[in-house]
C-alpha cells in the first residue's frame, strides 16, 4: 500500500516537471534578483531534492521488501 501511494506521488512528481518544461534549478538560482533571493532559493531547490532522493529511496526499499515476500531467500 506505501509503494503504491509513493509511486503515486513519484508519477505526479514527474509529471509536473515534464509540464513545467527545462526549467532547471540552475536556472531557477541564476534567475535570482539579490543574494537574498538567492538564498532563499537555493534553501527551496535544496529541500525539494531532498524531498525527491528520499522519495526514491523509499520507493525502492518498498520494492525489496515486496520482492522478498514474495521470493523468500
């Protein structure tokens, strides 16, 4: 049920940045007006990275364990 719902969420997820285009977080930092802006984005692309790894992770430890219930070693 958890690796259905994240590979839910992970689908979505790339929808989304499909739809937004080529936009990259190289692009989004340089479009910054003040090194406060910077920061501010940069703690934002940074978050959402990590949100995205951790997301990944999760999926695939959800996919071992399924593997491995059904395939006992």
């Amino acid at each position: 049920e958890d690796y259905e719902d994240q590979k839910d969420r992970l689908e979505k997820r790339l929808v989304a940045l499909y739809e937004m285009g080529e936009t990259t977080y190289l692009d989004v930092l340089l479009s910054s007006a003040s090194i406060t802006d910077f920061i501010s984005k940069y703690y934002i692309v940074s978050e959402i990275a990590e949100y995205d790894n951790n997301l990944l992770d999760q999926i695939e430890e959800n996919k071992i364990v399924i593997i491995l219930d059904k395939y006992p070693l």
